[in-house]
C-alpha cells in the first residue's frame, strides 16, 4: 500500500492564515498552579495522560527517578473524578533494559490503551516498544508488544482507524535532526507479529519533521501530539518550540504544513493535549510553564509560570504534559534532571483552575 510522507523544514515555513510568526505572546495575568498530589515514595517521574470513557484521567507513572536509575517500577495510574490517585497496573520491563518507561498513552477504539515505552531514558538504543494494555473492571490484565525499533517512542494519538506514534529522535546526529511521526493502521498491529520500524526508509512512517535546534539541550524533536475535533492533527516540536499543525486530504494523505507557532514566549513543547474547545494545552519543560495556544490563530497564552524549584504547594515542576478536564488542567512534573531543571526528592503533580 502506497504511504504518504512529507518532509518539512521548520525553520523556512510560517503559520497559515496567520503571515509572519508573531513576536509577542498573549497578555494574561497568570494563574497560580495547586498541588494535586504529593506522590507516595513508589511514584516519581509522572508524563503522559490520556481522559478514558469513564471521564477519569489515565497517567503514566514513569519513575525514571533521581539519575534514571527507575528504582520504582512504572505504572498505569488512574485520576478519579474527585481526584484521587489509583493504580491500574505494572508495566512489564523490557527484557534487555530490564525496565519500562511509558510516556505518551491514549485509549484506541478498541478500548485498550496504547503506550508509547521510551527505552532512551533506560540507555536503550532502538529499544523503545508500543505496548497495548488491556483493562478490565478498572484493572490491567494483559499487556503486549506491538510495535519495536523505535530510538525514542513519546506522544501517541489516534484519529480513525490508525494509531500515530512520535519518533523523538530517528537521527540525533543530523543537523537538523530528523524526527517524525509513524503511522500504524490499527488492523495491522499484532503481538504475535511484532512491526519492527527502521527509520528514515520505513514506510510507516508517515510525517518527517526536521528540527533545527539551537543547542545540544535542544536537541529534541517530535513530542507530544493529537487532534482537534475537525481532524487536524498538531505535533510539538520541542527543539524549535514550536507547534506543527498538519491537514488532511479525504484520503487520509497530508494537504498542507505550517507552523502553527513558534517561540511567542514558549521556550520548548513538551507533551500537549486538545481540549473541548479545540485549543491546544502544551507543556513548556525548558521554560517551566503551561501555555495555551489557539488553533485558529495560532495566539499562545502563557497560562502559568514559575522559577525552578520543588513543586511545594503545586508550582510547576519541569511539566512535561498537561491536559484539561471541565475547568482544571492537570499537570505532569516529569521532574528529571535537564535543562533549568534538577530532581528532587519530593515528587509532585499540579493543577490549574481556570475559574
């Protein structure tokens, strides 16, 4: 079956509809994060959520921990309507590393929940999984490898019958490094046949993105991702700080590319999530914020923002992810040691009222 892959320079296109990148963010009074939780000594390195049927917030409890050294196993955490945490299950470790590492996770039609397994912070190299979970009664059962090959498997979305998984890093030596996201038709993944991607020549891979970052610490390119209600679909790329906002013909294939934003105030995006209003929530780890950006405009808000520090009382703590549910968005503190940001011992995740 004929693929379709566009590649696109970042650093030449501008936003559509919207003439040259803006300079200035928009004005907003900020607002004060709120302590969600202060987590229990097992759970550290919060990342990627995704809001399940049931309306609860489903979390990857990471636990990369203090140097990367997963003291703790990872999880599959559960955010309750009143906000309490629950676990849902274990991760199975990688046979290799020895460890699982989840970032970005989202439910597939089939009701099972897909997890993107970053064996980049376990020294791994092409050793990162797509792993399904299935759950059952509130619980994992059975958990299986779908997909392997890749270098640093993060933001995972679904929109009809295909599952969009981001590569991180397919070639971290390039300049610009390559990145890009890979595109899996849901009929076609199977435990019992494993996909092994291979990169730049795989031809599940679907959208090639070059990031064109300032600095080694930059060095990151394709990171969180998902959809807005009309089917487009937007891809952070951490290194440029921008947002890559991507339209489709009726086909499925790629119409057109831009930058949705960049820079504006955001000094890198990290995981992101669309909410009921089509905005885009994105986590800014360098920059130590939460912003919103407009996807009609491309307008970024800075929402909240604070110095580094440890997350006592909420403040953000090198967010990673971040996504709204009714009027609060919920915030992953990764907490890991990079960039303006080093691990502490007390392992927080905040929340943000909007009214």
């Amino acid at each position: 079956m004929k693929k379709s892959m566009l590649i696109i320079t970042l650093c030449t296109i501008i936003a559509a509809g919207c003439g040259a990148p803006k300079e200035e963010t928009t004005k907003s009074d900020l607002l004060k994060p709120e302590l969600l939780f202060t987590l229990a000594d097992q759970y550290d390195s919060p990342d990627g959520m995704t809001i399940g049927k049931d309306g609860n917030i489903y979390l990857a409890m990471n636990c990369a921990g203090k140097d990367f050294k997963f003291a703790n196993h990872a999880k599959i955490m559960r955010i309750t309507a009143d906000d309490k945490l629950e676990e849902v299950g274990t991760l199975p470790p990688h046979p290799e590393t020895k460890v699982a590492s989840p970032l970005g996770i989202v439910f597939g039609p089939d009701g099972s929940l897909y997890i993107c397994d970053n064996q980049a912070f376990a020294g791994g190299t092409k050793k990162s999984r797509v792993l399904r979970m299935t759950i059952e009664d509130g619980k994992a059962v059975k958990t299986e490898v779908l997909v392997e090959g890749l270098q640093m498997a993060n933001g995972i979305a679904v929109r009809g019958g295909s599952l969009y998984v981001n590569e991180t890093a397919i070639d971290p030596e390039a300049k610009p490094m390559i990145s890009g996201v890979y595109r899996f038709k849901f009929s076609e993944l199977d435990p019992a046949n494993v996909i092994k991607v291979t990169g730049s020549d795989d031809p599940h891979l679907f959208l090639k993105v070059e990031t064109d970052y300032p600095n080694d610490l930059m060095k990151v390119g394709a990171n969180g991702i998902d959809f807005d209600s009309k089917g487009n679909m937007y891809v952070c790329n951490f290194g440029e700080a921008a947002v890559i906002k991507a339209t489709f013909k009726e086909d499925g294939t790629i119409d057109k590319v831009s930058n949705l934003c960049k820079g504006q105030g955001i000094e890198s995006s990290d995981g992101c999530h669309i909410d009921q209003n089509d905005d885009l929530w994105v986590a800014d780890f360098m920059g130590n914020a939460i912003v919103k950006v407009c996807t009609k405009s491309g307008d970024v808000t800075i929402v909240a923002k604070n110095e580094p520090g440890d997350g006592k009382d909420g403040a953000l703590d090198a967010p990673s992810e971040c996504i709204r549910r009714g009027n609060k968005v919920y915030v992953s503190n990764i907490d890991i040691t990079y960039g303006p940001n080093a691990y502490d011992e007390l392992q927080t995740m905040s929340v943000i009222n909007l009214e």
